[in-house]
C-alpha cells in the first residue's frame, strides 16, 4: 500500500486527463463537485475515475465534454475514436472516456457522469507495465 500512494504521489505533478477533467468540470459547475477518488492501478499501468456533476442541460453537458475531450486527445498527439484517444502513429491507446446522463438527487434535476481510464504517466519506463496497460486496454474493449 505505501509503495503504491507513493507511487500515485509522484504522478501528481504531471497533468492528468483526469485532472484536466476534474478543473473542466469544477469550471463548469457553479457548485464546486466533491472530488471524486482516483483508483490507481500501477502494476497494471493505469488510473481511473469518474465524476457526477449536475448541470442544467444534460445534452449540452455531453456535447460539450465531447469536444473538449476530443481538443485534449489531439493536443496529446492522439485520436479519439469509439471513446479511446490513441496515438496512431505508434497505436498506443492514451485514454478511455465516456459520458452519460446520470440520475442524481440534484436541484436542477439534470446530471452527467463522465468515466476516465487513462495510462499512467510514467509507463514508458517499464516495459512490464507498458505491456500490462496494453492487455488491459485490449480487455477494456480497445
């Protein structure tokens, strides 16, 4: 367990999609979210996440994220096709995202929920790891 939250804590200082996410929703949303936990996977080389957000239109909240999802992938060299940003040159799934209504308790009656698996930062530097991301993402439907 130690060996795993430092691992996660090394990884903090590098921009996430999750994070980017999280600061995307934060900035959508006149109530600040509860942060939501990341899972971390590190032998298996990957994290992820998901996050509830209540919003007034839940269709314009989907479009929205899509396009900004889709901006995120292609400043990270990749594609976004059937919800996995892949950098094609190389065919290295980055991420996997999806958004969807969700029915939540919430004033405005309208909620989305966005669900991230993203590759670890730092995987490139383990070829063990590299290789277990990439079974995992095949699993996962890549």
């Amino acid at each position: 367990m130690c060996a795993q939250l430092s691992y996660a804590q090394n990884m903090i200082s590098t921009p996430t999609v999750i994070s980017v996410t999280q600061a995307y929703i934060n900035h959508q949303t006149k109530m600040r979210q509860p942060q939501q936990n990341i899972i971390y996977h590190p032998t298996l080389g990957y994290m992820e996440y998901q996050q509830i957000w209540c919003n007034n239109d839940q269709q314009q909240a989907i479009t929205n994220y899509q396009r900004f999802i889709a901006d995120i992938c292609l400043k990270r060299g990749g594609k976004l096709t059937n919800n996995w940003c892949v950098i094609s040159k190389i065919r290295q799934p980055l991420f996997y995202t999806d958004v969807s209504d969700y029915d939540a308790n919430c004033t405005t009656n309208h909620a989305t929920i966005v669900q991230i698996i993203e590759v670890l930062p730092m995987i490139n530097k383990d070829p063990i790891i590299a290789k277990a991301w990439l079974q995992t993402a095949q699993s996962l439907g890549y």
